[in-house]
C-alpha cells in the first residue's frame, strides 16, 4: 500500500483539482426549470382534481396561512394549533405535504441525519422509527401523520401555486392569490418554502435536443423506469442505456437501485462526493427506553448539535458521521495541550480532516476492484467542503459490469445531442437520461420560494432584499407586518440537522401570535432598529455558511466564486454559533417580552 500523502502534498493535489473545476460562469452554469423546461417540474405524482376556488371576505379570514407544506409548514402548523391558533391554511404547489420527501421519491431516497433527531415531532404523534436512517415513504408517511394529527389537511389548499401576496393595512391581513383562482385572507402569514426546493438543470448545449426520456430527480418518472419509491424493481430499464448526469448526495443514493435495475449504466462525473460509513440499522425502542423519558426528543436534538458544532457532552447519543466529525477535532485538541488559540482549533481540524478522508479515499481502493475506476472515485478536498455522504452499496455499484463510470477529470459533460450525450471526448448514446443537477442555492430568496409579498406601503420583499436579506431572528422583516419566515439563515443556521431549525422557529412565530392575540393585537412587525442591530451583530460575527472559496467548487461556496454582499447575508448565522442562537432565541421568546417587536 503507497504511504500516505504527506499534509503539503495534499494540499497541492487538493489545489490543482480545484483549478480544474473553477469556471468563470459560477451559478450560472445553471439554469431555471422554466419555460420550455417547465415540464422537468411539473408534478408527476398526483392529478390536480378540479376544486372551486376559495374567496374569503375580511371576515372570514384564516388565523394563518403558511406558503409550503413541508417540513416547515407542518412543525409551524403543530405549534400553532397546539398553542390554540386553529385556523391553519396551509398552500402548496405539491400535491400533498412533504415538501422535499413528497418531491424526492428517486429510488433509494433516505435521511442522512439520525432518524431520531431529523423526524420532527416523533413524540407528539406517538411515533418512532424503524431504522437509524428511515427511506423516503416512511418519512413522507410521517409527514402525513403529522397532518393528520394536527387537522392540518382540514383546511389545506394543495397542488395550488403562491401567485401573490398582498398585505391588506385597513384590515391587518395578508391577501393571497393563487393558480386555482384563490383570494385566501389570513391574519398572519407565514413561508417556508425550503433551501433546496427549486430544480436546477445543466446549461448544456443541446439540452433540448435529447430525444429519449429524460428528468430530473426530484420528478422521478416511474413510468419510463417502472417500479416504484418503496423499492419495487424498475423493470423497464432492464434493456435500457441509462445515463445519469451528477454525483451529489441525490446520485449516490439512487445509483445502487439503478445499477441493479439499467442494461447499461453510465455514471457522468465531475467531482466524486465523499462517500462516508452508512451502517444503518433497525431501530429497537425497548433498547433505547432509557434514553426515551418525556422529552427525549428535544434532549437528542440539543445533544446533537451541541457535539456537531464542536461543544462538550457527557454522552453522544446519536452517535454518526456528523458527531464523528466533531468528535475527531476534539480529540486533536486534546492530542495536542501544547497549542492554544484559534490555531489550536484550525490545527486540530486540518489534521483531523486529512485523516478523515485518507480513510475515505482508502475505502474506495477496499471495495472498488479496477484501480482506474477507484481512482476516478477518491474526492480530493476537505470533507466538508461539499456535503458529505454516507452509504455502504455506492462503491460497490462500480463492480457491475454494467455500470460504467464516465469521469470527466472535472470537466463534466459538455453538451446533449439527440442520440446521448458529449463527454469525456465521445459521444455516449442513451436511452433515458436523468439529471441528478441539484437545486438553486444563492439565486435570489423570492425567485426561489416563488412569491414576492408586496407589504406595507406597497414595499416588495425583493425591493426590501435587493443589497441581500435583512431580517430579525430570520423571521421578521420590517415593512412586512404579520410575516414569518421559517427557515435556518439569520438564525442558528445549523446544516446538519436542517429540521432542528425549523422546530425552533415554529415555537417562536406561535408565541409571537399567540401573545398579539392575548392583547388583542392585529399588527406585529419588527422595529427598524432591532432590525438593523440584528443584522449588524451577525454581520461582525462573520458566521456565514459560504464555504470556504479554497474548497473545490459547489453549491456550498458558490461554486468557488466569492459571495457576493446579497449571497453571504443569505448565509449568516448567530456569531456564536447555532447553540447560542437556540439558548438566546428560547429565552427570548419566554421572558414573554418580545423585545424588537411591536404590538399595534
Ligand atoms: P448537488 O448540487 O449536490 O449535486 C449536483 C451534481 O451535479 C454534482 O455532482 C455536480 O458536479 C453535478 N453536475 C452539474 N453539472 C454537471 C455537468 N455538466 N456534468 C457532470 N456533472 C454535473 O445536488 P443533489 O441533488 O445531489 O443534492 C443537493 C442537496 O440535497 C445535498 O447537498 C443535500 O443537502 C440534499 N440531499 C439530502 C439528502 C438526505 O439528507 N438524505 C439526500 C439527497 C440530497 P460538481 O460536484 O462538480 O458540481
């Protein structure tokens, strides 16, 4: 076995893989599932059933009407009925809640975070996982579960699109048109439309040339692959030549099922993703009953992210690649009592790191038999300069005889022609075509949630973020009375555990509502100034999820290219991190205050 790279030596490797992958394009390599590739969104999933429109008066207007039924909607649901605000309306494009896991039904679609901590409200409705890592119909099931329990389908509007939304002052309501006809009338509104919920699609010459079948992964079309979401054997591809263009954490999870299903698969790849330990298991409530008492869930959460963002806990009761990470910084702290200060903890992490993915790059020589292709296969970068995976039948599908890595030594694929496409110097013909492209990140908030609120005195949320988001705790916006945003950025912008976000946030716009409705107040709106101060003090704090631009390029650091003013606001976080954010925003929220707003 060779030696291991020695620190410098791969820090040059690490440099010149970047260099091949910088483009002067950045984003805009991508482009919109609009227009002509309007269809690549369309929903294949559920037949939109005629429905007569609803017209509300100012009398019959909704206590809150949430745009986005996912993950968001549902917790913000469940807090507001369970705090007594009962008219929940909740409007989404899909034809059922779930947002992303009613979307991506791709085969092999499962959770990367801990079932345990990543499923929201799992005591609440009295349920718990079947495995560490559950698939995708079981966390669709929960998500209707969800609904269900909190009557969030009485009064929701689905397969209807956000047309507008208008901010009524003689009556202190929110109007909202939709695609069905829609005039819905709300007291307070809230969105949460998600991070990565918007398709995007290679700018590949020749796009729409391609005459086979061909979509995107978060349309999965089961009628050119049969089969289906809960694993049944896609038996339509099995005399098919079947291309797939992307190797993120999408791709690596549908690549076993479509290795075992293709004739032929072909695998385009411009960089390779980390491929991580899954071990995933079935889960066994009777063994874990003793860390299972009243409150359980909050308390995995916080312990969670107390040791994934580098804090000390007595126990990890999670337990995965995410704490593994943390816990392998802390470990070189302690190695080392000799250093001291912000190098001590940079030290710890390059070394930690390094180790990290020589593993990572020696598993794939353990599990990928030709040497060429377990080349091809090794990610030169830190780990967290992309999002990592995990998965133990990833390598392995490149021991197929019918999976053929197509590796572009970073270049990608470079146009789309009838018959297949341009890559690697040749031409491959192909049969079905399916990108694994990803979602926008960094374009701008109101094109990506798909609604511009137009709020008090005629003030659009795009003209109110045209230098970047300005906002209170992530969730106020001054201008917009009555107007949450759930979400992570200008919060505790915790990526490895994206629900604990929005669980957080959920609590807070309920409280926020309920304590106007105590006093009978019908505006709420963030002043001004705990606007500006909010956003000041996360603007020192420097704490923006952009990446670091020395990573090889992606959506994690903008594609390589340096943030602009408007990216990195998007990005912030608490200056101290998201478990000073979570401690700050709980204490907030009940000292029963509620500094920085004002009640009319
Ligand atoms: P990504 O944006 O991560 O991946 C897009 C892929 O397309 C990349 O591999 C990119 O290559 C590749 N690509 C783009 N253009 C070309 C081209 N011209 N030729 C070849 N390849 C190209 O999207 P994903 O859908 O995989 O993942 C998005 C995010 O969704 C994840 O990061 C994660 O946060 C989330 N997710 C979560 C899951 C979970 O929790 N279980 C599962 C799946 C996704 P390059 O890397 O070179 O840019």
């Amino acid at each position: 076995m060779a030696p291991a790279p020695t620190a410098d030596e791969l820090r040059e490797k690490y440099a010149a893989e970047r260099a091949k992958r910088l483009r002067a394009d950045g984003n805009d390599q991508y482009i919109e599932a609009s227009g002509v590739f309007a269809d690549y969104v369309d929903d294949p999933y559920t037949d939109v059933t005629p429905r007569a429109a609803v017209i509300d008066t100012p009398d019959t207007a909704c206590d809150v009407a949430f745009v986005g039924a996912g993950f968001s909607g549902l917790v913000a649901g469940a807090s507001l009925k369970s705090a007594g605000i009962n008219q929940v309306r909740l409007i989404d494009t899909a034809g059922d809640v779930g947002g992303t896991w009613y979307w991506n039904r791709y085969p092999g679609a499962q959770c990367d975070t801990a079932s345990l901590i990543y499923l929201p409200l799992l005591e609440e409705t009295g349920y718990f996982p079947s495995e560490k890592y559950v698939k995708g119909p079981e966390i669709h099931a929960h998500c209707q579960r969800i609904a269900n329990h909190f009557g969030l389908y009485d009064d929701a509007l689905l397969s209807t699109r956000v047309t507008g939304a208008r901010w009524d002052a003689e009556h202190h309501q929110w109007m909202i048109t939709t695609d069905r006809g829609d005039e819905v009338r709300a007291r307070h509104m809230g969105i949460g439309t998600g991070p990565l919920s918007k398709p995007k699609l290679p700018g590949l010459p020749g796009i729409t040339d391609f005459a086979g079948a061909s979509f995107h992964t978060s349309r999965w079309d089961y009628s050119v692959t049969g089969g289906s979401p809960d694993g049944g054997p896609m038996d339509l591809l099995a005399d098919k030549r079947v291309g797939i263009i992307g190797t993120g954490a999408t791709a690596v999870q549908c690549i076993p099922h479509l290795g075992r299903a293709a004739g032929e698969l072909f695998v385009f790849q411009r960089t390779p993703s980390s491929i991580d330990i899954r071990n995933n298991h079935a889960l066994d409530p009777d063994e874990l009953a003793p860390d299972l008492g009243p409150g359980w869930q909050r308390r995995w959460r916080e312990n969670f992210t107390v040791l994934q963002t580098g804090g000390f806990a007595d126990r990890d009761l999670v337990r995965d690649g995410w704490t593994d990470i943390a816990q392998r910084i802390r470990d070189k702290v302690l190695e080392h009592p000799e250093r001291s200060g912000p190098e001590a903890l940079v030290a710890a992490y390059h070394e930690s790191d390094d180790e990290k993915m020589n593993e990572i790059r020696s598993r794939v020589d353990d599990v990928v038999s030709d040497p060429a292709t377990a080349e091809a296969l090794k990610p030169w970068y830190r780990q967290l300069c992309k999002r990592p995976c995990f998965h133990d039948d990833y390598l392995d599908t490149y021991n197929r005889s019918n999976v053929h890595l197509v590796d572009t030594d970073g270049r990608g694929v470079e146009s789309v022609t009838e018959r297949g496409v341009i890559a690697a110097g040749r031409e491959w013909e192909l049969d079905v075509l399916i990108f694994a492209s990803g979602f926008e990140v960094g374009t701008e908030f109101t094109r990506r949630a798909g609604v511009d609120p137009v709020g008090r005195d005629g003030l659009t949320l795009s003209a109110a973020w045209a230098d970047g988001m300005v906002s209170f705790h992530g969730m106020h916006v001054h201008g917009f009375p009555n107007m949450y945003v759930i979400g992570h950025a200008q919060g505790a912008n915790l990526i490895s555990n994206v629900p604990h976000n929005l669980v957080e946030a959920a609590a807070t716009m309920a409280a926020v509502i309920a304590h106007a409705d105590a006093r009978a107040a019908t505006e709420v709106e963030v002043t001004a100034t705990a606007e500006a101060e909010w956003v000041d003090l996360l603007d020192a704090g420097g704490r923006s999820f952009g990446g670091d631009p020395t990573c090889t390029p992606g959506y994690y650091n903008n594609e390589g290219q340096e943030a602009s003013g408007a990216q990195r606001r998007a990005g912030l976080g608490h200056p101290d991190g998201p478990v000073a954010y979570f401690n700050y925003i709980d204490q907030w929220r009940s000292t029963g205050e509620f500094t920085g707003l004002q009640f009319r």
